[in-house]
C-alpha cells in the first residue's frame, strides 16, 4: 500500500467527498445542522445551447443532508417514490460513508430510518468490507428484483481519497433498500497497473442494453503511469454485474471535445434515453477553475459522442454552490430529464449540498 502526495493542480480535479473533506477542517462538518438557504423554487438559472433543450437549474439545495458534507447523489425510481444513495459525512470517524433518502417528488427528502441518529440513512458499516475502511460515490440501481450498491472504496490513511489510494470498486446488495451487505469479500473491479485507472476507480454508473450491463467509470492514475497521468472516463461490460470486462481504450479518445471542456472529465452518468440514444453527464474537471456539468449523446454507453456545445450547469451566480457543481445523478420520466448533482464553494468551501436541475425531452431537438 504506497502513499504520496499529490500535485497541487491534480488535487483540484478530485472531487470526491473525501477529498473534499481532507481539503478542510473535519470537524467543521460534524456541526449538527447545515446553514444553508432552504430550497425556494423561484431561485433558478438557465442554461441553453443551439438545437439543445434549455436546462433550467435551483441554486438552493434539495438536500443539505445531516452534515454540510453531502454529495454524490444516485437516485433511482422505486414504484411511488424516489430512492436516493449518497455520500454522507461520519462524524464519529470524520470520513465519508453511503447514506439513503427517499422522496416522493424529489425536492424534499426524508432520511431511510437505520435507527442510528448520529448518522441517519446510513447504508454501509466500517468495516462491512475488508478491503476497505471508507465508502463513497455510490451507484444505485434495481436490478433482478434486488437493490445493487456500487460504491468506491479505500483505506483512509490521513488525507482522504486523494492521500489513500488505490480505490477500488465493490458490490453490495439489499432485499430491503435498508442496510446492504458486499456480495464478496473481495472488490468487484481494481484498477490495471499504469493504466488510466492504475490509483483510482470512482463514480460507476451503470446502464442496461439488450441483457448486458454497461458501466462508465471515472479512472484516475497519477503515480507510475504508461499513460500521461490524469482523470479519465472509462468503460466496462458484464452481464452478471460482479464480473467486468474492461473496455480498451478511454471513452473520449479522439472525439472533438466542446471549447468550454479544458482538462478532464470525471463522475460520470449514463442513461439510456427513450429515443434509444445513450447520454453522458459528465463533470467538466478544470484545475483551479470552476467545474461544471456537460452533456454528450451517441448510439452505444461507449460512443462515438455528440457534445452539447454549452455546459448544462455552471457554478451559480446566485446561491451557495458558487464555486463547483459536479457528480451529476439523472432520470428520464414525465417527458423531462431530472439531474441531482453536488454544489459547494470552493472558495469558503462551507458546505457541500445536493442540487436539482430539469430539462424537457427531448434533450435534442
């Protein structure tokens, strides 16, 4: 298990939780409540593009969660209400872990009753996994009548996720939508040595086509790297959900990238739309500038892609995420795509909530 430090302008294309969290005073997000605005619906900006829906997004949170340290929203549609995994802050260990919410109109959520007040919703244990003492970036789905939990996972040695890799990939799984439990003492997916995803893997999502899962995957490799060292979108296939097969090359090699793209892309979403085509949310991951939310499409989860020129979400001008918004969650239903992500400062660095944002279908026109 090697440690190192990372280079200052690297530290700001990771924007997992635990990295995040290791950026500031830990003890800064063990406060019992959020000060963050409440949501107000008439607080919106917009975001449009030739030939492209115009997304409409509220610059006050949906969720603050327990702790000002909450993100990476997965939600899915679970009959008559949402269901929400995402990153939460543990006071008692000063890390990240994966916690659920439920709503039933997916801007005021409740926390899935676990019995524990000191962390409310929370779905994975320390120590629920061998190969890992922290869980973050959560994947969920509903898959074969089951509840499946992708979350990336590390050891914490002081520094969070940037500090502590490698991370890995694991499965867990539920009857209940309550406590999961890992379908394996081992993770599901490691990272190939000096490949794009030697350190890291974050962010799985995972989509369904004709009997087979496809996953993309944000791949992060900086130390003893074949390839030049950075964030990359990735892409992998199974059809059983815990044996993967790597696809062989980065999702974006050698496509025209939008002029608003700098750098790298990271926290992927996919989604299969009901024209057929497959679109990719993407975090636009710009070193010391503000990251935002882009949007591609294309006939397979893998490619080739058509890019909206313009970013969906941009830091807001009004409100408390003024800074960052990444880790973008999304579902298609009632003729409108719906998007969750993660905003914070990054200047005051205060608090990291959940957000919403809309568009109606089709993204395209």
């Amino acid at each position: 298990m090697r440690r190192f430090s990372l280079p200052r302008w690297a530290r700001y294309t990771i924007y997992t939780l635990g990295a995040l969290i290791a950026g500031c005073a830990a003890a800064h997000f063990a406060q019992s409540e959020s000060k963050l605005p409440a949501f107000d619906a008439k607080r919106i900006e917009r975001s449009s593009a030739p030939a492209w829906s115009v997304w409409t997004r509220y610059t006050t949170p949906v969720f603050p969660g327990q702790y000002p340290a909450t993100g990476d929203p997965s939600v899915i549609r679970d009959g008559d209400h949402l269901l929400m995994a995402y990153s939460c802050f543990d006071p008692r260990r000063k890390r990240p872990e994966t916690c659920l919410a439920t709503s039933k109109d997916g801007f005021a959520w409740q926390f899935v009753a676990q019995g524990d007040d000191a962390l409310k919703g929370q779905a994975l244990r320390a120590g629920s996994s061998r190969w890992a003492d922290t869980h973050e970036t959560p994947f969920l789905m509903k898959w074969k009548g089951r509840y499946w939990l992708y979350v990336s996972g590390y050891n914490d040695r002081g520094g969070g996720s940037m500090n502590s890799f490698p991370a890995y990939l694991g499965l867990a799984e539920s009857d209940d939508a309550r406590q999961f439990r890992f379908v394996s003492p081992e993770p599901v997916m490691k990272g190939t040595p000096g490949w794009y995803d030697s350190d890291a893997i974050f962010s799985a999502s995972v989509v369904e086509d004709k009997g087979t899962l496809y996953m993309v995957y944000a791949g992060h490799c900086w130390h003893n790297c074949k390839v030049k060292p950075g964030v990359y979108l990735l892409g992998a296939t199974s059809t059983d959900g815990r044996s993967w097969r790597k696809h062989d090359r980065q999702l974006f090699e050698g496509a025209k990238m939008p002029a608003f793209y700098k750098q790298y892309a990271g926290e992927p979403e996919i989604v299969k739309g009901p024209d057929g085509m497959f679109y990719l949310f993407f975090s636009a991951l710009q070193g010391d500038d503000p990251h935002m939310i882009g949007l591609a499409r294309g006939p397979t989860p893998f490619g080739p892609w058509e890019f909206r020129p313009e970013p969906i979400v941009r830091a807001a001008a009004d409100g408390p995420n003024d800074a960052e918004t990444v880790a973008p969650s999304v579902l298609i239903e009632d003729g409108r795509a719906r998007m969750w992500f993660s905003g914070f400062s990054k200047r005051r660095m205060k608090a990291i909530a959940i957000y919403y944002a809309e568009a109606p279908w089709p993204l395209k026109q």
